[in-house]
C-alpha cells in the first residue's frame, strides 16, 4: 500500500515545482516543494521524506552540496536529480558519484507523465526492498 | 535460426544502486532468453550523446532495441514479472522454444 508517502521537491524555479504538485496531485503521494537546499534540508529533518527530487542549480548551497548533506543524513532516502541531460552538468555528479553518493537522473523539463512514472517505480522498489 | 534480442540499460555511475538494477535486469533476461540477449550496460554521466540518441529521460531505463517489437521500461526494474510484461519477454521465449 502506498499511503502518504512523502516526496520533497526543491527547485528554485517555481515553474518545476508546480510541475511536481500537479503530476502527483491525483495520488496518495504527499508532495512537498521549497526553493533552496537549505530548505530541504529543513524539511527533510522535519520530517524525513521518501523520495526526493533535487535540481541541480540553485542559490545557496545549490544542488550538489545539499545531495551531499541529504545523503550523509538520510543515505537510505532516493534522490533523483532534476537536471538538463547535458556533459557540462554530468561532470559535477561524476565527482559526487566518485565519492560514493548515489542517485538517479531525471531530464528537465520532466513531463507529469514521466514524474508519475518514476516516484511509483521508486517508492514500489523501496518497498519491496524493506519487505523481510 | 536463434535470433539475438538487443537491450540498452541506462544506469547513473556505478553505485551500488545501479548495480543491483543491472544484476536483477541480467538475471530476468537470462531467466527467459537464455542466452540469446545482447545487454549493453551505459552509463549516463560519461555517455550524454547516447543517452540523447536514444531519448532517454531519467534513469534507471531499459530499452528492448530489437528486433520488434521495441519497448522501454523506465524508473521501476525491480521485478522480474514487470519486466518481462513490459518487455514482451514471455512471448520471445514461446518463440525461441
């Protein structure tokens, strides 16, 4: 069953993080949004979610350091990061992916169809991962 | 004449993540096919021109690239059952025995 499962979406554009709410509005999935990393982390300490989405440019402490922070603190939690499928981005997670951190892509802009597609397939695979 | 069944796997890096999805996605195609497959395993971050080529949107994918009918399996590659759905895995396996 997969009730109230929580997703955090942080993204300075206010245009994704509507994308978001709109995908997921129709599920049993709690969504989440804020705009900076320090926010997420915020939230995340408020109230651990179970999937999280993470672009990768922000003010502050941006998306790569808030991956490092969300992954020391909540290392079971999945993030997928919301970035343009691009060699010069790539090049920043090949160095969190060299120091061990773990996440998954998703293209930007990500249509709701394929948003809904990837939290079902995640959050069903977490779940069977926890199943004894 | 067996035919060989060509997939793609679009993974992130080489977390331990990524490679628990190759192993269950090997083991699914050897589960059906035996060993007429073909998986290629690519890595997104240090492959972005094939990643455009195939128009791929987020990771994990799985393409069946041929012969037809193609299919892509996106986000969830976890179970063998969905995948072999999705796939058309069980049907290539009717015809191969």
């Amino acid at each position: 069953m997969e009730s109230q499962k929580r997703i955090l979406a942080i993204d300075d554009e206010e245009g994704v993080r509507n994308a978001f709410i709109l995908a997921l509005e129709d599920t049993d999935y709690t969504v989440e949004t804020v705009s900076t990393g320090e926010e997420g982390l915020e939230k995340a300490a408020a109230n651990t979610p179970d999937l999280v989405f993470l672009d990768l440019h922000m003010p502050g402490i941006g998306g790569i350091e808030t991956l490092y922070r969300l992954q020391k603190d909540w290392p079971q939690v999945p993030v997928y990061i919301v970035t343009a499928f691009h060699e010069r981005y790539f090049k920043e997670l090949e160095q969190a992916v060299a120091d061990g951190l773990s996440f998954e892509l998703i293209r930007k802009p990500a249509e709701a169809e394929l948003i809904c597609a990837v939290v079902r397939g995640t959050l069903e695979t977490v779940a069977r991962d926890d199943t004894p | 004449m067996s035919t060989i069944t060509r997939f793609a796997l679009f993974v992130t890096g080489n977390s331990s993540r990524a490679e628990r999805t190759t192993d269950v996605v090997r083991n699914t195609l050897k589960q059906y096919l035996n060993g007429s497959f073909n998986l290629e395993v690519i890595d997104v971050l240090s492959n972005a021109a094939s990643a455009e080529r195939h128009e791929i949107f987020a990771t994990p994918t799985l393409i069946r690239l041929g012969p037809p009918p193609n299919a892509r399996v996106i986000g969830d590659l976890s179970s063998s059952g969905s995948l072999a759905a999705a796939l058309h895995l069980r049907e290539l396996a009717a015809e191969k025995s």
